[in-house]
C-alpha cells in the first residue's frame, strides 16, 4: 500500500460542499447503491484540477467504452479545483456507483500525488490513465485489455492521436507502428521516448508489487513512473490501434507542462537522471533510458527552441548543462555515443570544448535553413555546416531520399528516387497519410536495390479511391522511422569533390550546372 503524506497549505473553496476528510486528507464520495468490489476489469484513474471546460467529454468517453462501463472502475481525484469541477464529479458520481470521485484537503500542485492515491484506491487487475482534459477511442480500453489478457504481458501501449487547432498528429509511432505481442521493452530502440500517461494500460500487480510512484514533480513525474514501470516488465506489447485523443487544442491552457519554464523542467529532469543512476542497471539497459534524458531532454529541449535562440541569458543554460554533465561522471561509458542524432553529439562536443558561441550558430542553421546544402561521400548523406572548423563541418544524416524523376504510365503513377544513408536495406514501403485525419493512411510496398536506386508504382484505381484532401508522403524503414523524399530543383548537392545544381530557367525549364 502507497503511503501518501499531504504537507500542502489548505485552500478554502466557496463553491465546495464541506467535507469529512479522513487522516490521509482525502475525502471519497460513497454512492448509496454501494459498489461490487473486485468485479471490475480495468481502473482509470484522473487527476483533476479546474478542468471543467473538458471534463465531461473526458469522463463520457469512459462511460461510453465499448467493453462496458460496468466492467470499469473509475476513480477521478480532484486536486482542490476552484472552479466546477468539483459540481461535475458529484454530479457523476451520484448517477453511477462505479465512478469513485475522490476530493483532496490540500492542494498538491502535481497530478502525481492524486494519480499515487487512485493507484492506492484501486481494485482492478489492470491500471491506465486519462487526464481531465483529454479522451478515449470507444474501443480504446477493450483494446487493451484483450491483448493483456490474451498474451499475460505486463503491459500493452496503443495509437495516440495529438489534436491540435490546425490539425492532428500520431505522437510516438514506435509505440504503435506494428502489432507486437512478448517482446522485451528493450528490444525498441525508442520506448523511453513520450512516456506520457496515455495509450497504456499496466497490470496492476507490476505497479503495486514493487512500489512504483509518481514522484513530487510538477514536470518529467509521469517519465520517471513509466521508466519504473518498464524497468520492471518482463513482456510487452503495442497495437496499431487508436486508442487516446491528446489535447492541444489553442484553447487548452491549463496543461501544467505550458505552465513550467525549461529551468523548471530541466531541475525535474536532473531528478530523474539521479533516480534512474540510482537503480544500478546492466550498462545496455540503463543507456537506453537515459539516452532519451540526455540527448532529447538535456541538448534537444534545452538548446534547440526559440527560448534559446531569443534569450539573452544565455549563459543560465550554459550553467544548467553544467549541471546535468555532472551527472554524467560515475558513468560507465561514454554518454554521447548512445545519441540517435550527429547533430546533438556535434553539439555535445563543441558545450565540452567551450565553444558555445559555434555551438550557438549551429542551432540558429538548424532551425532556419530548411533545405541545407547536401554531401554525399561513400553514399552516405552530410549535411555541410560551413561556419563550423573542419572536424565538425560535416553532419551525418542518417537517411535521404532524392526525387529522381515520375511520370504516368500503363494506369499507374511512377516514382523514381536515390536513397543514401545506414538503412538502405531497411525500406519496406511508402505511407500516404491523411493531414488531418492521421488514423486515414495507405501503405504501399516499394523496391529499392542495393546501390540505392528506388522505385514506387501506384495505380491510378488506387489514387482515385482517395478521400479528397492532402497528404503526406513518407518512405518508412526500421519499422516506424520515417523520411521524406526531397525534390531539389533549386538546392546544391555535391558528390565527393563536384557540385551538381539543379535549378529552374527563367522559361520555367529544369537546368543543371556541373562543378
């Protein structure tokens, strides 16, 4: 059983009905139909705080589950809101006896705190989460639970669709790329990325066993609980299915993580680095988790956003990444080569070197320069950073794919193109996927050989069974990795020592100029 302590000064509320609160400060609404204990299959658990715009289109989605919301246990957990909220859940609890509305004395500031306290007042066999302003897919929780069932996993992670005013995308598609049934979370090379509560359900037993907790932090608590989680799973599995709507919507402002600086947020994820050097894994597998902790969140997040680019205090990040390098001392190998991407270990090298002004100038390039000047050597791709000295001047880039020509032929569209870079012989098919309508999308197999020459053949019946509107198209590899294919008509590529431009005559005609 978590212990949870509440050391929070309380907070008066006019609209709240007095409460009873018990000696762990926390008061929980009993529905005088009475509940059916342990005879439910899945707990939801929501923390809430001042969510009324979204909250009942959040809690419908749970009621409306297709695997029946007499099979669901409920548990939403307000955390002192001022405003309707807390009408809201009275109101649903009083109608059904398996919404647990749960209302604390004091203010935590965190939903981890009431998400550590729905854990604790749980009966389900299996546990998922649902913040208090986003929803579900009908069939999400049935979903996840007949896999769980069927496979004896320890946990199972689905679709995330990210709803924002001008348009949607799918957040994290390692996790949802492919039907996968007991594997080992450490055999996908990106599941510590977007450790949200979201798309996920958890065996209960995993999580209460072995005393796992949301720690005190307003940013990075729900990293650190999914990294315990998984460190602690034997199998697991991922489904290509839409599961959770993740609101980002322009009207959506109450998120906490809009609401913490990146000072903020890099302190928690210092925390977080100390707790999982703290857990003493095998070499291979603590890598992998804080890869995503030093590269993404320490050099991604910290240096390459416009917060970086417009401040001119500089010098405090320079400070914070001092700090997290510190923590990179006691360690057993060399952080950096752990990095998915040259350009951030390019960076790393320069922050070690005291050079931050060149450090400085190549993440104001990698934010303005969208179409960057190209090498290919050995049939591998650079992108060339002029400004830099030689050593680093030339970036890999792990893949790129270069229009070659298309044309209409026999009832088909043909797509020619060259493919440079370390996964060549990994290219299985090419993604035509709705802008808006992400879950709307078209795989087709293409063929590419060994020297790179690739070719993909659509047939014009397919094309025409197309909704009317626009789309994406990628070449996928490595299971979910994904490029686009350039066209350069106007942007230099340069072979070993001669440049080939290719560029459009003032009669609209395709040139080329040989150096």
């Amino acid at each position: 059983m978590v212990s949870v302590s509440w050391i929070y000064n309380v907070i008066k509320f006019p609209k709240a009905r007095s409460f009873d609160y018990n000696a762990d400060g926390y008061y929980e609404v009993e529905n005088t139909q009475g509940r059916k204990a342990n005879q439910t299959k899945v707990s939801v658990v929501t923390p809430v705080y001042n969510a009324e715009k979204y909250l009942r289109k959040t809690i419908d989605s749970v009621i409306n589950q297709t695997i029946g919301f007499q099979h669901i246990e409920y548990l939403l957990v307000d955390d002192c809101s001022t405003d309707s909220s807390r009408e809201i859940l009275l109101e649903y609890a009083a109608k059904y006896d398996n919404i647990r509305a749960v209302f604390l004395k004091c203010n935590t500031g965190t939903p981890g705190q009431p998400r550590n306290l729905g854990i604790q007042l749980s009966t389900s066999k299996y546990i998922t989460f649902l913040d208090a302003d986003d929803w579900l897919e009908p069939s999400g929780l049935e979903t996840l639970h007949d896999i769980l069932e069927k496979t004896g996993d320890d946990y199972v992670v689905g679709r995330t669709i990210q709803l924002k005013t001008n348009g949607s995308k799918i957040v994290g598609e390692h996790e949802s790329c492919k039907e996968r049934r007991n594997v080992s979370p450490y055999s996908i090379p990106h599941i510590f990325q977007h450790l949200g509560p979201r798309a996920r359900m958890v065996r209960a037993s995993v999580i209460k066993e072995n005393g796992i907790v949301f720690p005190e932090m307003k940013f990075a608590e729900d990293k650190q609980f999914f990294m315990d989680v998984l460190i602690h799973c034997n199998t697991i599995s991922t489904t290509k299915a839409p599961i959770y709507y993740l609101n980002r919507l322009d009207d959506n402002n109450a998120s906490l993580t809009k609401q913490t600086n990146i000072m903020q947020k890099t302190d928690s994820n210092i925390k977080v680095i100390h707790y999982i050097i703290s857990k003493k894994l095998e070499p291979d597998k603590e890598k992998m988790l804080l890869n995503r902790l030093y590269e993404f969140d320490s050099i991604t997040r910290l240096f390459n956003t416009g917060h970086f680019q417009k401040t001119k205090l500089k010098a405090l990040y320079y400070n914070k990444f001092n700090e997290i390098l510190k923590t990179t001392e006691g360690l057993r190998y060399e952080v950096s080569d752990n990095f998915f991407h040259p350009l951030n270990k390019i960076a790393y090298e320069l922050f070690k070197e005291g050079k931050t002004k060149q450090l400085e100038k190549l993440f104001e390039w990698e934010k303005k320069e969208k179409v960057k000047p190209v090498l290919i050597k050995d049939n591998l791709p650079y992108h060339v950073a002029p400004f830099l000295e030689e050593k680093y001047r030339y970036i890999r880039v792990p893949m790129l794919a270069v229009f070659k020509e298309d044309r209409f032929y026999d009832n088909k569209y043909c797509l020619d193109f060259n493919v440079y870079g370390d996964y060549v012989d990994q290219i299985t098919d090419v993604i035509i996927r709705d802008r808006e309508e992400v879950n709307r999308e078209y795989s087709i197999p293409v063929q590419v050989d060994q020297h790179g020459r690739g070719r993909l053949e659509v047939s014009l019946d397919l094309l025409n069974q197309l909704p009317s509107a626009g789309y994406a198209m990628f070449l996928r590899y490595n299971d979910y990795n994904k490029i686009n294919i350039r066209k350069l008509n106007e942007n230099q590529i340069r072979y070993e020592n001669r440049d080939f431009t290719f560029y459009t005559t003032i009669h609209s005609n395709i040139g080329l100029k040989v150096k």
